[in-house]
C-alpha cells in the first residue's frame, strides 16, 4: 500500500514537471508605430522580415513562435494609449516602438506599472534615458549623441552663436536642450530657440523665419520631424535665405526623409543646395535587406531579434511566462511576472544585427556606432565625413579608425569639402548684425561738455574724437558693415554711461560708442572691443605762484647726504694735497697759502676749471673719478631741488586719494561718469560729499571757490578729460598719479563677433600709428599733456642712491694714496741706505737736526720732512750722489 501512494505520489510530480517545462506555441510582442509615416513604412516592413526570419530560424525559440500585435499611433497619443491597453489585455511580454519620443513617454509610464519593457528603435529623445523609465531600452542612437556630433561641426567651422529651430514637443524641446549643453562646453551657444507647432504648416515656418531674418546670426540648426515635402526649405527659399549669407544644419531628419525619394522626385533637391546633415552611421550590412536606404528600418529589424533572443534566454530559464490581472477603467491588464528578470536579460543583450554590434549601456541606450555628415551638392547626397564619439570629425569611419584614447578628439577633426548654399566652398562668416534695411543701431553719448570726444551737432552730424577713431576701425574690417548713429541723452547734460551700457544689454542699441570706460560693472553685460585709449581716475587741483621757503636749496639732500658730501669735499683735498704736494708748485709755500689752496681747489670743482692744474699721474686719475661724482651729484640735485620749486606752487595739502579721502572735503565729479559710484562704492566717500560737475566752467568755478565757500578741494575724473581742461587752464594741476587703470572700448552686446574684429582693427590702428594721429589731430593743436600727475612732495636724495658712487671714490682715492705712500716710502729707504754707507754725503736740514735722536717719533719727523721736500730735489740729490761715487770716498 505503501509502495503505491508513493509511486503515484512520483507520478504526479512528474506529469507536474512536464507541464510546466513545456515551452508556448507563441509568445505575443507588442509593434506601436505609424504606419504610413516615413519611419514607420520602412519598420513595418523590416518587423515583418524579422519574425519570419525569426520563426525559421531553428537556433532560437527552440519551436516557439513569436506572434507580432500591430497598433497604427497615426502620431496620435491618444490612439497610442489606446493600442498600447489593448495590446496589454493579450499577454504580450514586450512592446517594440513607439517611433514617436512623445508617445514613449506615456507608454513608458504605462509599462512601468505592467512591468512590460519598451524597446524602441526611433524615439531619440535623451530624456527617455531617465531612471523615471527603468523599462524603456532604445535600439538606436540617443539625440545627446547626435547633439554632441552637431556641437563638434559648430565647433569646427568657429562659429559661436545658432540658432536652433525645433518642433515644440518632447522630441524637438529635449534634442535642443541636449545640444545647448553641447555647444556650451565647446564655448559657443544657441543664442535663439524658435519653436514650431507639432502640426506646422507653411504660415507657421514663415513666421518664425521672418522673425529669425533681423537676428544676428546666420547658422541655423533645424530639429523637426521627417518632412516629405519639404516645406521647412520650400519657405526658405521662397524668402531668399538659401543664399551664401546662410548655413543650414540638419539633424537626422533630413536624412531620413531623403531615403523616401524616388527617382522621380530627385529634382525637387534643388531645394536643399548646399545643406549640410548628420545621419546615423550603420554597417554596410544594414542595406542587405530591402529596407530602402532608412536606417530606422534596420534599426526595427534589429529590435525584433534582440527581443527574440531575450526571449529565448527567458525560456531557457524560466520555462513559462505568466501574468497577473489588474482591473482599470480600460478593462482588464496583465502584470508580466517575469518582467523584472526578462528586463536585466536584456540589458545583458550582445550579438552582431545589421546596424552592427547590439549591445545596451547603462543608461539601456544602444552603445553609439556614430554618424555621417553629407552634404547637398548637384541634388546628391555627398558623404563629407563621419563622426563618433571617441574619433570626434574624420574623413574615414570610425571603425576603420585606430584612436588614441590620449588625444583629444577635436585635435585631429578633419572633413572633406563641402559646398554652402551659394555654390561656395568657403567658410561661411555665420553671422550677419546690421544690412542695408536694418543698419546696426550704434549708441553715442549726446554730451553737453567736453565735446571734442562725442556729440551731436545742430545740424545733427556726429562728430569727434571717438568718432573718428571708430569709423577708421570699420575701414579695416573685410566686410561691409552698415550703421546709423543713435544719440543717447538730451544734450544739455552728460547722459549716464552706465544707462547707455544697459541699452546695450537690453537690445535697445547693437552698440554703443564714445568715450565708455571699461569698468567692471559694465562688463558684466557687455563685451568690449581692444581699449583704443588709456585712462584712470587722477586729481586737480589748484596752484599758486608763492614763493619758496628761505631754506628750500637745502631740501634735495637728507642730513646724511649732506654730511658726506662735505665730507668728501675735505677727504678728496686731502689726497690731491699729498699726491700734489711733492711735484706741483701750486700746493707748495707757506701753510697759510696751503689751507686755502687745498679747500679751494676742492670746493672749485663744482663750478670752473681749476687755476691749480694736476700733474702727478695719480692726482689726475683721482680726479677723474671725483669729477664723475660731481657730476651726478649737481644733476640729481638740479633735478630734485626744480620738482621741489613746482609742487610748493602747490595751494592745497593734498598729495592723493588718500589724504583727498582723509579730508572729508567736498570732492568734484563729472555727471555721467563712473567717478561717482566707484568714490561711494569703493572708497566709502559720503555720497553728500560728491558735487557734480557738467563742464569745464562749473569745474574752475568750483575750484577757485575752494571747500568752505560752496566749491570743492579737489575734482576726480578721468585723465583725458583733465588733460583738456588744464591745455586752457594754467592755474590748475594734477596732483599724483592715476590711482585707477583703465581705457575707453566701444561696448557691443554679449559674445558679438563685432567685439572681436573691431578689436583687431583697434590695434592694427595702434600698430600703424593712425591712432595717434587721430588723437593729435583732436587734441594737439594747443599743445599736447604727457598725463602724467605731479608729486607733491618727492622723496629727498638718499645716502643709499649714491653709496656705490662714493665707494668707488674712495676706492680709487685710496688706491692712488696707498700708491704714492709705498712710492714715498720707497725712496725715503733708500736715502737712509745711503746716509749710512757715506755719512758726509747731503742730508736735508731736517733731517740732519734730528739725527741724534732716537726712537719711533725721530724716524715719522724724518719722513714727514722727508715728504715735505719736493721730490725733484730728492731725485737730483740721488742723481748726484750716483755720478761721484768715487769721490765721497776719498775726501
């Protein structure tokens, strides 16, 4: 009994087994697409293939069948949403498609909550990527590849502002938003999105190309959906804009839309001369089957296997698939059980389809093979290039690339030859600010003072020095440029410059120009070209012609110069006196007439030759030196004691900013300039403090004033201005030197190419010398100021200027007196050997007298007569005694 239960108890189990382990006949797949879309002829027809291929390929599905549930979108999300609850009430383990990025969003939040995986092989939209959409996995390539392809060519040809035209849905919104961070790390940007409606016709492209004609810039990026017709180029070029002024830049969609022509239509390409697009780069194994030329087909053929494949892995796995029923207001939908483990096999997916490896990453986007770049030309497609995203732009396919991972890609970025529209092959300048209908509107200050810089005349001509120098920079830009000059103020006080930059920044004017410093508020919202002057803020003040104090002669040497000095004086005395004493009549005689001989001499030398000439050799070579000294003495000190003569004409106690600020004296200001704010802000000077001034005649009536009697103790303001007001006011200075740095540049609005060329204008200017001559010719017809402020009180002649002066002095003086004392000293040996070897032989008288002394002091009174005797006497005594040797020994 026993025995039985247990064998039918094994029985069961195994029947149980079987049951179970048995694969399905079928498996249902879900298909959402268009079906008479440009996309969606050619995946119906690729699907289609695939499941046959699939269903005869006994290597996978091991007799299982898989079973395809189409549903037409026709591009509709409700009808989509529809399809997709219909297909979920049959059991299907996954959904491929939607084309549509619009539709993949709502399906994907649908298959979030069934649990069912979307694999779609046309919605390109990167945001799909998102951990919002776990089961969505895309079997092509994300549009932020695409968009990085699209940067790179911007970035190649040099150009810095787009503009980007799109359709106003998830696809067109997120591709551009993709592209902006592109081009942004490449340091350019989409400076216009011009959105059109999902369903657009030839009013609404139109509107926004009309619109799009006054911008700046001439690179347009066009990210719509494929367009049979098309009707984007028809309008363009209804409204001239496919000429060599334009670029026109295409995403995929082009290239998908060119792969439903037939020869028949060919000729409507004329339309699309000189466009140049990006299309997916696939094997050339992908146009095996009869897909046309659309690579989304191939795509679709690939998505059917990868399905099939983790199908079959599921199966070998799991053996059977289930599903659970959950009731909604659609009826009744089936979680798939398996959905989890059926989702991380496909992520695992890796096999070779047509379009080459498939293979996710982990984002569950298709591992990128790159794109081709073409270009129209002769209405025919012409490959220019390719691009990846490790090989940046190359002329040869990535695949045939070996690529040093250690170079950047843009190092090496080459493509072939492309015609723009025009028919030129040259690089078009992609931007184009002012025409002849509408000129760029140039801001100039309308000024009430100082008008030799800018301002606008009775008869309304603008004239000045700005002027000038902005028109002789436009003569040296390779284009033409047409402008109208706008005034900016009412001409009977200075205009705010910081309002005049905001109108810049606010589109009012394309630019401004006139004497606009460059200061850091202002170019936080506008771009300025190359300054074409230099500027900073100086002080003026009064002066008077006082007379200097009784002492001022003094004032060039500190006390240790002057002690050294004079006592160089003595010391150098001294040394010509002994180098001279022994050879030069002229310092001989009584010690009276010696003192002043020597000091004479000395003191002498600053101002005439001396009546004592120098005849030692060593009194000559001392001389010269000494003689070198002076003269960098007297010259330093002329120098020192004329700028200490100047700046007492000075009436005020101010020597700079910061005794100016010390003082809390009411300080003068220009209206209109950046004086103002950067006192109050910068340096805290109480705004009730600051008097403006709007002209040279209110600047010296303030001034004469003075502080206490309703002027000012100084005026603040740029030095050009300052430069012109003292050319007709003497009695007036500048105090210092300019305690800020700056210049004047023409302002243009944010990352405007014209920045940039004016700038290379504005130094080729500088380089030639016309600058100059513009600005003599403005200012130079009364004399020209060299802008550089005075010093209140220079710095006396220090000691330590002129120590290596005195050092080789004294180097050389004592030197020569060492000289001369070994000399002495030499011949005073020698006539003491003498005196020994002959007793009667000539003595002096001195000497002779002291003979019969002894010790130290008899010996230096010796030699000190010895010196004081001149030395001809010396060397004829020598000579006499050496010609009558004999004789001295017999008398």
């Amino acid at each position: 009994m026993e025995f039985t239960v247990t064998l039918l108890l094994l029985l069961s189990l195994f029947l149980n087994t079987c049951a179970y382990s048995k694969r399905p006949d079928f498996v249902n797949v879900g298909v959402l697409f268009s079906f008479d879309s440009v996309i969606g002829k050619a995946a119906k027809a690729a699907v289609e293939s695939a499941v046959i291929d699939v269903n005869r390929d006994s290597r996978i599905l091991n007799g299982t069948q898989m079973r395809l549930i189409m549903e037409d979108t026709n591009c509709s999300v409700f009808k989509s949403s529809i399809g997709a609850f219909q297909m979920l009430e049959r059991d299907v383990v996954a959904i491929i498609g939607p084309q549509s990025s619009t539709v993949a969003h709502m399906i994907s939040q649908i298959a979030n909550g069934v649990q069912v995986p979307i694999v779609s092989y046309a919605a390109t939209d990167p945001t799909l990527s998102s951990l919002q959409f776990p089961y969505f996995f895309r079997t092509t390539q994300s549009d932020s590849f695409q968009m990085a392809a699209m940067a790179n060519l911007i970035d190649f040809y040099g150009w810095k502002e787009v503009i980007a035209i799109y359709t106003d849905d998830e696809y067109g919104r997120n591709g551009i938003f993709s592209l902006d961070d592109e081009v942004e790390k490449r340091m350019s940007k989409i400076s216009y999105k011009l959105a059109l409606p999902t369903n657009y016709n030839l009013d609404d492209i139109t509107n926004v190309l009309n619109g799009s004609i006054p911008l700046g810039p001439r690179v347009y990026i066009i990210h719509i959906n494929p367009d049979p017709a098309l009707k984007f180029f028809q309008v363009a070029n209804k409204l001239n804009m496919m000429t060599s002024d334009y670029v026109w830049l295409t995403t995929d969609w082009l290239c998908t839309t060119l792969s439903s022509f037939t020869p028949e239509n060919q000729s409507f390409l004329r339309i699309i001369e000189g466009v140049v697009g990006i299309c997916q780069h696939t094997l050339q194994a992908s146009q095996d089957k009869n897909f046309g030329s659309n690579v989304y087909g191939s795509y679709a053929y690939d998505t059917v296997w990868a399905v099939a494949h983790t199908i079959d892995t599921f199966l070998n796995q799991e053996s059977n698939l289930t599903f659970s029923i959950v009731g909604s207001r659609f009826g009744k939908l089936k979680v798939f059980d398996g959905g989890k483990h059926f989702t991380k096999i496909l992520s695992k997916m890796n096999f070779n389809g047509l379009t080459g490896r498939i293979h996710f990453d982990g984002d569950r986007n298709l591992v990128p093979s790159g794109y081709k770049i073409f270009n129209m030309v002769n209405l025919a497609v012409h490959n220019v290039g390719y691009w990846s995203n490790h090989s940046g732009l190359s002329v040869k396919p990535p695949e045939s690339l070996k690529v040093d991972k250690t170079i950047s890609s843009g190092s090496n970025d080459k493509l072939g030859v492309i015609t723009w529209p025009g028919g030129k092959i040259d690089r078009p300048r992609g931007w184009v600010i002012g025409d002849t209908e509408r000129p760029l509107r140039i801001g100039i200050p309308k000024r009430a003072s100082f008008v030799e810089f800018v301002t606008e005349l009775s008869n309304h001509t603008i004239e000045g020095y700005c002027i000038d120098v902005f028109k002789e920079a436009l003569k040296l830009v390779p284009y033409e440029l047409p402008y109208r000059f706008v005034p900016f103020g009412d001409g009977l006080s200075n205009p705010s410059y910081d309002d005049l930059v905001k109108f810049v920044m606010d589109d009012v004017f394309d630019g401004a120009v006139g004497d606009i410093a460059i200061v850091t508020n202002r170019t936080r919202i506008v771009d300025y070209t190359q300054p074409y002057a230099t500027t900073g803020l100086v002080i003026v003040v009064p002066i008077n012609n006082s007379k200097a104090s009784t002492w001022v002669f003094l004032r060039p040497f500190t006390i240790e110069m002057w002690c050294v000095t004079a006592a160089a004086f003595v010391l150098i005395a001294i040394v010509m006196w002994l180098l001279e004493h022994r050879v030069n009549d002229d310092f001989r005689g009584p010690l009276k007439r010696q003192l002043v001989t020597i000091f004479l001499f000395s003191f002498s030398t600053l101002f005439k030759r001396n009546q004592e000439d120098t005849i030692s050799p060593l009194g000559r070579m001392v001389m010269v030196v000494w003689l070198f000294l002076l003269m960098v003495i007297t010259s330093s000190y002329t120098a020192s004691l004329t700028s200490i003569l100047t700046v007492q004409q000075l009436s005020s106690p101010i020597t700079g900013i910061d005794s100016l600020v010390a003082t809390r004296l009411p300080i003068g200001y220009q209206v209109g300039s950046f004086a103002y704010t950067y006192l109050a802000e910068s340096l805290f000077v109480p705004r009730s403090s600051l008097i403006p001034l709007g002209s040279p005649d209110e600047y010296e009536k303030a001034l004469r004033l003075g502080p206490h009697n309703g002027g000012v103790a100084a005026i603040v303001d740029e030095l050009p201005y300052i430069e012109l007001f003292l050319l007709d006011h003497d009695d007036f200075a500048i105090v210092g030197q300019p305690f800020t740095r700056s210049g004047w540049g023409f302002a243009f609005k944010r990352d405007s190419p014209l920045a940039t060329t004016l700038s290379l204008s504005i130094m080729q200017l500088s380089e030639n010398g016309k600058l100059q001559k513009i600005h003599d010719r403005w200012f130079c017809e009364k004399g020209c100021l060299s802008g550089v402020g005075r010093e209140n009180e220079p710095n006396q002649l220090q000691m330590s200027s002129f120590y290596g002066l005195y050092m080789i002095c004294g180097i050389f003086s004592l030197t020569a007196l060492v000289l001369f004392l070994l000399q002495t000293v030499r011949q005073y040996i020698y006539y003491k050997q003498k005196q020994m070897l002959d007793p009667r032989s000539p003595s002096f008288p001195a000497a002779a007298s002291s003979s019969s002394s002894r010790g130290c002091y008899s010996v230096l009174f010796n030699f000190c007569d010895f010196i004081d005797e001149k030395e001809e006497a010396i060397k004829n005594m020598f000579k006499k005694d050496d010609d009558n040797p004999q004789g001295s020994q017999t008398v």
